[in-house]
C-alpha cells in the first residue's frame, strides 16, 4: 500500500529499512499516517494516537464505503468547498491540499493549485480516489483508538514506535511533549520485538544509525535527516 494521505515526519520511504513485521499483529502507539503498517500492506494493525484529528480521520478511512470515497469532489476552487464536507472527507482532503503537515491544513497551498492538473498522486484529486479505493479492503481489520502511549493495552506485537522527536523538529507537532525517560522504560518493557525511532544523536534509548533521507525542506539545499533506531532483543 501507499500513504492513504500526506502527514509530517511520515515515513513511508524510509520504512523499508526497518524491514517486514517480526510479528503478525502491528501496533503503531504515535499513528500519524501508519507508514510502516501501510508500506508493509499489514494485515492485522492497531492505530494509537492523541490527536483527535487523525484518529476521526482513521476511523472514517476504516469503516467509509468506495462509494463514500468517489462522493468527494475531485477539485476545489476555494477552501469554503472544504469546509462544508462532512468531518471525515473533509479531514482527508485537508491532509492532501498543502503537503507534508502535522494538523490538518487550513488553506489551500499554491501547490495543490500548481500540481493539480497532474495525473499522480502528489495532490488531492482522481488518482488519490482510486488509490484509496482500491486500498480499502487491505485496512478493513485494522483499528483506531484515541489514547496515549501509557494507556495502551500491552501484549504480544511488533512495536513500531515513532514518536516525536526530542528535538526542534519533533516540537512541531502539536502534541509533541513527552517524558522520554518515561517513555523509554515502557519502550524496553514491551513484549514482542521492538522498533523505536528517531535522529541520530538522541540519547534516551541506545539508538543506532540506520538511514539518511533527504527532507522535503531539504530538497534545494541537500540536509538530510540522519535517522536512528533502537530494537530490543526480541
């Protein structure tokens, strides 16, 4: 599968090197975009997060019907036309109007407007409906649940962790304020293997390198955002 829609931070690239699930129950505690559940076309996934936008998003996305998707517009002119769709179209297409956000857009970027015409995925439009369409039935078993990380059920899965980062990038998001210490003791507690994600030079688990990726604000420039990982033993 590919992204079911545009989010900061998300990693649908770089998941391909934390590799395949060592279990086949995905848990994903910060959910955001679920692009590690999503690259590896998971089956059997449960969606955490604290934000009630993307969990009202996740839950329409699960339950909504194809017929439910090809009702959205394909084009917008104005951001009132976003507005008056019903809370879950509305969510959806706000993450695809201005690229790579942390909360939902509340304009319609230049980009959509200059790439719109294009007959791929980099906008909102037909492309994105059929991709989502035809993505639907491989997310029917997963589930969403508004709660934080401490709260969560514990039991037996691959943990993919991706919390945000302890530093300026992560403070982006608009929850963005956790204990690390906390969340590192719960992290070398869980059962089942363990993937935990972050940059290179964060010290609150062991972490090691793993990959550099070119960010979106990067692209003129050439920075790269050195990510890390730490796994436990499982």
């Amino acid at each position: 599968m590919r992204p079911f829609f545009s989010y900061y931070g998300a990693k649908w690239t770089g998941a391909k090197h934390y590799g395949p699930p060592r279990h086949d129950l995905v848990i994903e505690p910060f959910a955001g975009s679920a692009s590690y559940a999503t690259r590896w076309n998971c089956r059997r996934v449960k969606l955490y997060d604290v934000s009630p936008d993307i969990c009202d998003l996740w839950s329409w996305l699960i339950g909504c019907s194809a017929e439910d998707i090809a009702n959205i517009p394909d084009a917008f002119e104005d951001y009132s036309e976003v507005l008056a769709l019903p809370r879950g179209p509305q969510l959806l297409v706000r993450f695809w109007i201005s690229k790579g956000r942390a909360e939902p857009s509340r304009t319609i970027s230049p980009w959509y407007f200059q790439w719109r015409s294009s007959s791929d995925c980099r906008v909102w439009g037909p492309a994105v409906k059929r991709r989502i369409i035809e993505q639907k039935p491989l997310i029917e078993h997963w589930t969403i649940d508004r709660k934080a990380w401490w709260e969560i059920e514990v039991e037996t899965a691959h943990w993919h962790i991706d919390p945000p980062y302890n530093n300026d990038a992560g403070r982006r998001y608009p929850h963005s304020s956790l204990s690390f210490s906390s969340l590192a003791s719960w992290c070398r507690g869980l059962p089942g293997p363990v993937d935990v994600c972050e940059n290179v030079g964060a010290d609150w688990l062991p972490f090691e390198p793993l990959y550099d990726v070119v960010t979106s604000r990067g692209r003129r420039s050439g920075a790269v955002s050195k990510e890390a990982v730490w796994r436990n033993a499982a």
